[in-house]
C-alpha cells in the first residue's frame, strides 16, 4: 500500500525516482507523484492514474535535480486525483506519506489559520512541520515537535526548503520516519536512498538500514544521522541484502499473475527443499521451534493468508493433537484475547508488514508468549521483531492476488504440522516418511494441475456472465472455497462468497436460483459423499453446479455437476495445495475474458501497512 523511494546525491534524480516507483507499482496505487529541490527551489509533478502519466508529465514540463522524493498513492482519505496526490506541500516543507494519520482533524482543527489544499490526512503534517519552522524551529527541531504531535501509521519522505517561496536550503538533506509503516535507507557512494519497499531500492543499493519504531532520520550525500522517538541519536545496524538489478519481467506470460501461477512448482520445489531433509524423508525444524511444551497454537493473519492459517488448523489438529485457534488479525487485538503463556503465537504474512498482523505480533509479545513469523521477506518488520522468523521462499510475488506465496504457506505450515505431530509423539517415523513423500510430491501433482489450464478456462467462460457465484468446501477444503472466491473477488469484481457446505441449509441456500453458479471443492476425501448431498440440493433448486475434484471424485460425481475438473490425486495434506491452484486459474480466466486489470485490480494494494 503506497511506496516511497528518495534520492540525495550528485547526479539527477528524477527518472530514477520514477524507475523506482515502478518497482513499486505492484503495492497498488491510483496516483504518483515526485518532488525535486534544485537550485530554483522545490518542484513537484503528480498525476492520476498509472505512473505513465506521471511520466509523461515529465516529458510535457521536465524537472530534475540531485535531491528528491516520490510516492505512489492508495487513496484513504480523499478520493484518487492530482490535488490529493502526494508530494503535498505546505509554506517550506513538502514530504510524501505512508500510513494514516488518525488525530488529522485534531491537527487540522490546531492549525485552523493555514490554508489546506487536499482532502487528505497527509497534508496535515507538512502543515504542522512547517508551523513549527515559523516559529524558529530548525527543520530537524520542527520534524522531532511535529512527530511528538503526529498519532497513527506513518512512513514519512520530506524535504524542506530555506525559504517559503521554495529557495534551496543551505543544508541539503532529506528526513525520513517511521511508526508503524516501513521505512528503510539505502547506503551508496556519494548517495543515500530512502525507501518503504527494499525492493525499490534494490537496483541502487545492497547496504540497507531498517529504522526501527518511532525512528526518524537525516540523510545527506555524504552521510546519515538517525534519531529515535524522543530525538535521541542512535545507531541503527547496517545489513548487506542480494542486490538485484533487474526487476522481475512477465516473460512470455500476458500476466504476473498466470506467471506466478505458473511458477509454483518450482517455488513449491524451494518451500518443500528448506523445510525438509529429502534424504532421510523427515522435516528439518526450525531453529528455535519446538512444540513439545505448547499447549496451544495461535495462528493470526488477514486475507489470503488467514486462508493459510485456517488449512494449517484443521493439519495442526490432525496431524499434531493441538488445539489451534485462528484469528483475523484485525480483529484479534480489539476483542481482549485470553492467552496462555504456553501457547504458541504465529503469524502469517506475505509481506512481514500488514498492519494489523504485525500489531498483534507485538501484543503476543508483550503478554509474554513466544512468537514466530512465517514471511516472504526475512527482512521484514515481522521477522526482525519474532522470536522465531521462518521464510516461504516463493521469491518476490509482483500480482497484487497472491498465488504461490499461499502455497508456498500452506506448504510450510504442513510441514510444521509434521513437525509438531512428530515431537508431540502422535504421528510415527513411518507416518513422517509418507507425509513427507506427499509433500515432495506436491510440486509434480501441481504441474499436473496446470495442464487442466484449458478445461478451467473453458469453465471461466461459463462463469464470467454471473452477478454472483458460490463457494463450497468441506472439512479441510472450507478456507479453499473461501479463497476461491476471495480471488474471483479480487480480480473480476465478481459478487462470489464461500461457504461450508454443511452450513448452506442455515441461510445461503435462500440465495440459490435457477442459472446460480455453485463451485463446489470436494476431492474425493471422507467428507466426500455429504458435500454430493449439498450439491444435490442446490441442483435440485436449479444451481449450476461446477466440481473441483480429482479423478475418483469426477466418476462418483458426474451425473450431478454439469462441469466437472478432475485435478491430480493427493492426501488430506497436500490436497488443499492441489485445489488452491485450480481455483486461482478459474479466477484469472474469468477476469481476463472480462477484461480487467488482473494484476492491479481496482481499490486493492498487495502489503497492508495500514489498519
């Protein structure tokens, strides 16, 4: 959500900071902007839209010098537009923002004699720096004041100039800040970066700082000075991270997405190959993990990783004897949980950096419960502050939808399942071996499944014409019909909902009409035959019935769902593997044959750095 990227150093800035940008795009965004100061003083270019049109922009009324900032926007507060577009600025300051700034009005309210141009929470904070400058503040007195005042999400780019007609200042830095919302500095010859994403820096430079809660900092060409939260100099660790400098291309794919559905057997094949010794056909644990003592596991997370965690409870419980409970994270803090001291608390995120999945990250911590975090990024917020930090290892995932990095989790969490189950004593070192067998098969089983490619988009044909759709699912299959039609959602704007099957005679069976498409997730399972049962009676009240299942599944079945997909045969385990990408390709076809954006879909962003 939102990205940053800034430059102070000795050669011009301003494509750089565009190229930056576009590395950033797949955050999600509806609006870019970037601001330089030279010697005639700040300039700004923001624009609407993709960040071709800022780009163009440039080109129609260039701009460029050796010190600038630039910010795509997910719009919060105040619709998507040039006014609204950052950098804002206000008298000497101008600065790009990360996050939402909750007492705003307060500010705003404060600072009633000013004149606001935009609707947003942002332009609040460059007004209220910029105050404290008239005051006789120095830039680095008024951003430390300013910060004091400031309460929410925040990773703040500024730059301030010497005079309020926007002259150089005689001292020229950049000041960055951080609660909240990620901001990392780049370290280079005679150059210095900011960056909320490492990935945008990544072509710039392989020596990154994370500043740390509450930090803020100053950045010259020469140097660096940061500062904590009650303006105290502090030194901040100084990491060597893969530089790369080619941003990941789509290759011969017409999508990051279908490209990154594509690659899943491969990122599978890395998932599987880190968390399992392949020789002895037994699980490799984690350092630091052990489940022997632990009387419950607390899995929190948002969206499709919160799918991963409810697959990972119903394999924990199973395979392991412990007791799992799986929360929202947004909800998971407000609502005063009982923790046990022995309980285990894991988060799952693809970024390291949702908001709310990080915040209840810290509240574990302070109760006093061990915490581990399974991320894509092991430089993340999450994996620094966990007391136990395990990757995905899918690589960088550019499509906003996530598709391999949920199987990369539902692979992971599957071994910890083993993991736990073999240390708890309840699954034998014959049971190990063949569980393990079945997820070094899970790679092989997906290549499988994507050879159906032509048969579920022949079914996407069908579906793409529905107001609304339904999702089924039994047993270990419920969070695969919840995140089938989550990306239907995501990607094709689709009304779609998921349902245990069992539940549909409580309420949503009063939806089912005649033509209703019902996508139904049953490989052949002990749960089989009841999820026919509910398929009958939505057939029966004229539903469109649609069956994901494998081959065994397809022959019991076909006389009761007009379409059926048989994908590859697999165990309780790794089935929810299997399915998952059947569901990700209906969803992409879907939303290709309807033409929209599938890799930044409308109003979505890919990290969450905000509540």
């Amino acid at each position: 959500m939102c990205g940053i990227i800034g430059i102070i150093g000795n050669k011009p800035v301003s494509h750089r900071l565009v190229d930056g940008l576009v590395r950033l795009e797949y955050r999600g965004y509806d609006s870019a902007g970037l601001a330089v100061m030279g010697s005639q003083g700040i300039s700004r270019r923001r624009a609407q839209g993709k960040i071709i049109n800022l780009r163009a922009a440039l080109e129609a009324d260039p701009v460029d010098a050796h010190i600038g900032i630039a910010h795509t926007r997910w719009a919060t507060h105040g619709e998507p537009s040039v006014g609204n577009a950052h950098p804002h600025k206000a008298g000497r300051v101008t600065l790009v923002h990360n996050g939402i700034i909750e007492n705003y009005a307060e500010i705003r309210e404060k600072l009633s004699h000013r004149t606001f141009l935009s609707e947003t929470d942002t332009e609040t904070a460059a007004h209220l720096i910029d105050d404290y400058l008239e005051q006789g503040a120095s830039p680095r007195e008024a951003i430390s004041q300013a910060l004091q005042e400031i309460r929410g999400a925040y990773a703040l780019g500024i730059l301030i100039a010497a005079d309020p007609e926007g002259a150089p200042a005689g001292k020229k830095e950049i000041y960055g800040a951080r609660h909240g919302s990620p901001l990392a500095i780049g370290f280079g010859k005679g150059e210095h970066y900011l960056g909320s994403d490492a990935l945008a820096l990544a072509p710039l430079t392989d020596k990154i700082m994370y500043l740390e809660e509450g930090d803020w900092a100053a950045l010259r060409e020469d140097g660096v000075d940061v500062f904590d939260k009650k303006g105290a100099p502090v030194e901040r660790d100084i990491v060597k991270v893969e530089r790369e400098d080619n941003f990941p291309e789509k290759g011969n794919f017409p999508h990051f997405m279908l490209k990154e559905i594509y690659e899943q057997p491969e990122t599978l094949a890395a998932t599987a190959s880190h968390y399992l010794d392949i020789d002895s056909l037994s699980p490799d644990v984690p350092a630091g993990l052990d489940f022997t003592d632990v009387s419950r596991l607390v899995i929190v997370a948002c969206g499709t990783a919160f799918y991963a965690g409810m697959v990972a409870k119903y394999l924990f419980e199973r395979f392991a004897h412990l007791a799992v409970d799986i929360d929202i994270a947004s909800e998971f803090r407000y609502r005063n949980p009982v923790l046990q001291k022995d309980a285990l608390m894991l988060v799952v995120s693809q970024s390291g950096e949702t908001a709310d999945t990080l915040a209840a990250l810290r509240y574990a911590k302070q109760e006093g419960l061990k915490t581990a975090a399974l991320v894509n990024v092991m430089s993340s917020s999450m994996a620094r502050e966990a007391d136990i930090a395990m990757p995905i290892q899918c690589g960088p995932e550019i499509g906003v939808a996530s598709t391999k990095a949920f199987t990369s989790q539902v692979c992971a969490l599957a071994t910890l399942a083993i993991v736990a189950g073999a240390s708890r004593g309840v699954i034998a070192k014959d049971v190990v071996q063949d569980l393990t067998r079945d997820i070094i098969a899970a790679p092989e089983n997906v290549a499988k499944a994507l050879e159906r490619n032509g048969d579920i988009a022949r079914v996407a044909t069908q579906l793409m014409t529905a107001r609304s759709a339904f999702f089924l699912g039994r047993g270990v299959m419920v969070p695969i019909a919840l995140e089938g039609a989550l990306k239907l959602k995501e990607i094709s704007y689709i009304h779609a909902e998921g349902y245990a099957a069992g539940e549909l005679k409580h309420g949503p069976i009063a939806l089912i009409e005649k033509g209703t498409p019902v996508i139904a997730v049953a490989p052949m399972d002990d749960l089989f035959e009841k999820t026919i049962s509910n398929l009958q009676e939505v057939a029966a009240r004229g539903a469109r019935v649609m069956l994901f299942t494998d081959a065994a599944g397809a022959a019991k079945a076909k006389d009761i769902a007009e379409i059926v997909v048989a994908l590859p045969e697999a165990s309780s385990l790794t089935a929810p593997i299997i399915q998952a990408v059947g569901q990700q390709l209906l969803a992409y076809y879907t939303a290709v044959e309807l033409g929209t954006d599938v890799d930044q879909p409308r109003n979505l962003a890919k990290s969450v750095t905000v509540e």
